[in-house]
C-alpha cells in the first residue's frame, strides 16, 4: 500500500509499506493493503511501518490524523 506520513513542514516516510500500526483514540490499528476507507484521530504513542523485509521503522508522535482511502494512506501528525 502507498503510504506517507507528514508534518506540516515536511514528510517524515514515503514509499510502499505491508503494514503500518497506529495509536489510534480508540486503540491501536493495524493498517494492511485493501483495508476499508477510514478517517480517525490519533494519539501519543508510536507509528511502526512494516515494508519489505527491512527492519520496520518507528516515529513517536504526540497527536495526529489518519485516512485510508482506495489509492493511499496518509498520516499527518
């Protein structure tokens, strides 16, 4: 799946991720390919990306937004 995370002022990871984990307000989420459209708040805590057989990559956030749609998932914190 396409996936970006963003701050305002700059993207913090681009690129095709298998999954991404997410504080989400409600607990955590896990996001795969082809997951159904969603749009959530976010919490502190920790964003972990899953892709390829790398080690998975981790960002620490205080708050943000997450929205899945059809073509991308994009994260803005």
């Amino acid at each position: 799946m396409k996936l970006t995370i963003s701050k305002i002022d700059k993207v913090l990871w681009s690129g095709d991720a298998d999954s991404v984990t997410v504080p989400g307000a409600a607990g955590e989420l896990t996001i795969l390919a082809h997951h159904m459209p969603i749009i959530t708040t976010l919490v502190a805590g920790k964003i972990t990306v899953k892709h390829g057989e790398g080690t998975p990559e981790e960002f620490m956030i205080d708050s943000g937004f997450l929205e899945v749609g059809k073509e991308e998932t994009v994260i803005l914190v």
